[in-house]
C-alpha cells in the first residue's frame, strides 16, 4: 500500500525540518529526521489497513463483547447449549467441574469462500498438569447443537473441527506433547478415537501450552482455495505460529460455527473470549473458476479414508416376504377382476343372439 501524505503531515514535517539544525552532531540530526520522517509517512499507510481489516469483518458471524442478548433474545445471531454461561469478559463453555458439557453455536449458515477466523480462548484451572481435562474444539460443521462425546459435540460429524486436547489418553510414550491442537475433518463415517487421542484421523497439528497460559491465546484458521492453514498464537511474542497447513480441503457451504467443550473426571475452565471471522479478498483466474466444482461431503483430495462408498442396501428377509405377499396379491386382484371382465364381456355376446 502506497503512503499518502496529508497537508497537516507537510505541516508537521516543514517544522520538524525546521527545528532539524538546532541539533549540534550532524548525525543525530540525519537520523532524527529520518526516524520522525517515517513515522509521519507510515501514519496514514497504518490506518488505511487498519480500515481495511474492519471492512472485511463479518459481524454476523463473529463473537465478542459485548456478548448482548447471546443466547437469549430471538435477534442474537448465537445459541448456547449445556453448561455454557456468559460473563461480561468471556462465554465459559464448561466450569471447572466433573462431567459438564456446553457450547456456543451460531444460526447463520456460513457461505463464504474464503475466509479467516481468529479466536481468543482461554482453559485454566487448578489441577495439577495432566490432571485436568478434556479440552475444547472450534467446529464448523452442517450439523449445530448436538451434543456428544467429542469435546461436547457428536461423533462422526460432518465438517472441519479444531481440537484443543489437554489431556493425554493414550500412552504417554508417544510422540505428543500436551496440551495439543489438531485438526480433523469429519464425513460422517469416521470417528475419533479419545483412547488414541485421534492420531488416526487427525491432518495435523502441534504442541501449544495454551493451559493456564500467563499470556492471552488465540489460534487463526485460514481457508483459501481448498487450502486450510491453522495458526497459534500462545507465547505473548503477537507472532504467529504454524501449526497444521492442508491443501486440497475442500469444504461445502452452508455448514455452522460453533465451540464446544467437555469435562470428564476430570475438569477446567473453558473460555471464548471472541470469534472473529474475517472474509478474504482473493482473485481467481477464469481456469481457477472453471475447475471449482460443489461439493456435498467434506474430503481432502487423494486421501482414502475420505472416500465413501455408497453400497445398495440388501433386502432383509421380512421384507421379501412381504414384498413377495403382496406381489402375489395383487396378481390375484388382477385375475379376479379380469375374470368379472370376461364374464360380463361374454354375457352381453350371448344376448345378441336372442
């Protein structure tokens, strides 16, 4: 983006020249100017992005404070479900209790394209490490408000969920460092597997110690031409780091955001602090266009497992008995109708004859 400089900036800058002799070392006085030239340079270049980021933002499916009517009047553009509550800073998905399950969902079916969701979350508690639990997921998927054993929402749902898993079921030998960010995309026939931790249907993930964090945590979904990247944000450095990137993702439209989250025996807070979801602007060349195609199930392309066979389902034996019955009698209702027919066809002949 090209600075712009304003006539108040050509004010500022004549009098800081101006003042630019006064100083005595001549480098002093070079590097001064410089660094207070930039600055007024970059000023606009900085709000014009700025605005630009707010332009973009779609409020309708975006959560953050305040959080007013959430869950409650017929305008909110959010439901809560289970346990979840909101305070004036957060949406507590799930206290720090056994056994408690709740979740925010949006209403609006989503239709973008491309986009970007960044959201602040926040899991503490006081159990010790690895005696907490279970977690929370970020969803977008085509079915809302259902609950179940997958961080607070079904199993073997259909769409795109974000796992914050930060308890370790499986063997702690393994090869993850908790707590763990993973992202898994559902079909409607795979399950995760909480004794595994969801290593067989996980597309990728990263350690990231986003429990009982001394800095605030975010994580960044982008989704751009069937290509999801997923960052976090946990160390307080305001960097990005990569955590998972797919490419040939490809997701259908019309599907919900949502955050769920779980406790079992173990227990946390789970806090939303905002959702924000971001539409990008991306060009398309006319091939690009072309090879787009709709698409009903959520794959990633050249992946097996994302491949569902539709089988023609086999008749049991109740139903060909009774597909049989009534096939016999309905050729019987046939004779017998066809046999009145012919008796009466065969009477008004005889009467001609008389």
């Amino acid at each position: 983006m090209v600075a712009t400089v304003t006539e108040s900036n050509l004010g500022l800058l004549r009098s800081f020249f101006f003042l630019c002799p006064m100083f005595h070392l001549k480098n002093i006085r070079k590097t001064t100017c410089l660094f207070l030239t930039v600055c007024l340079l970059m000023s606009p270049s900085l709000a014009e992005d700025q605005e630009f980021i707010d332009d973009f933002l779609k409020r309708e499916y975006s959560l953050a404070k305040p959080y007013r009517g959430l869950g409650l009047s017929s305008s909110s553009q959010w439901d809560l479900m289970g346990t979840a509550m909101v305070t004036p800073d957060h949406v507590r998905l799930t206290p720090d209790l056994q056994s408690r399950q709740g979740a925010v969902w949006s209403r609006i079916p989503f239709f973008e394209r491309d986009w970007e969701l960044k959201v602040q979350f926040k899991i503490h508690g006081v159990g010790k490490k690895n005696l907490n639990g279970d977690g929370m997921a970020i969803w977008l998927t085509k079915d809302r408000m259902q609950n179940g054993p997958v961080f607070g929402n079904m199993d073997q749902f259909v769409g795109l969920g974000i796992l914050l898993d930060t308890y370790p079921n499986a063997d702690k030998t393994h090869d993850k460092s908790f707590p763990y960010v993973s992202l898994m995309l559902g079909n409607g026939t795979l399950s995760y597997d909480h004794d595994s931790d969801g290593r067989h249907t996980e597309l990728g993930g990263c350690t990231a110690m986003v429990r009982n964090a001394i800095y605030d945590t975010f994580l960044l979904v982008r989704y751009s031409k069937n290509r999801l990247k997923l960052m976090v944000d946990v160390d307080g450095k305001q960097e990005w780091k990569d955590c998972a990137d797919v490419t040939g993702l490809r997701l259908p439209p019309g599907y919900f955001f949502g955050a769920s989250s779980a406790t079992g025996d173990l227990s946390d807070n789970h806090d939303i602090i905002s959702m924000k979801l971001y539409q990008l602007t991306i060009e398309r060349s006319l091939e690009e266009e072309q090879e787009e195609e709709d698409v009903t199930v959520p794959r990633v392309d050249d992946m097996d497992q994302f491949t569902v066979e539709i089988q023609e389902e086999s008749m049991s034996g109740v139903q060909f008995f009774f597909t049989v019955l009534f096939s016999i009698l309905g050729l019987g209702v046939l004779a017998v109708v066809g046999l009145v027919v012919y008796g009466r066809w065969k009477e008004n002949r005889r009467k001609r004859f008389y």
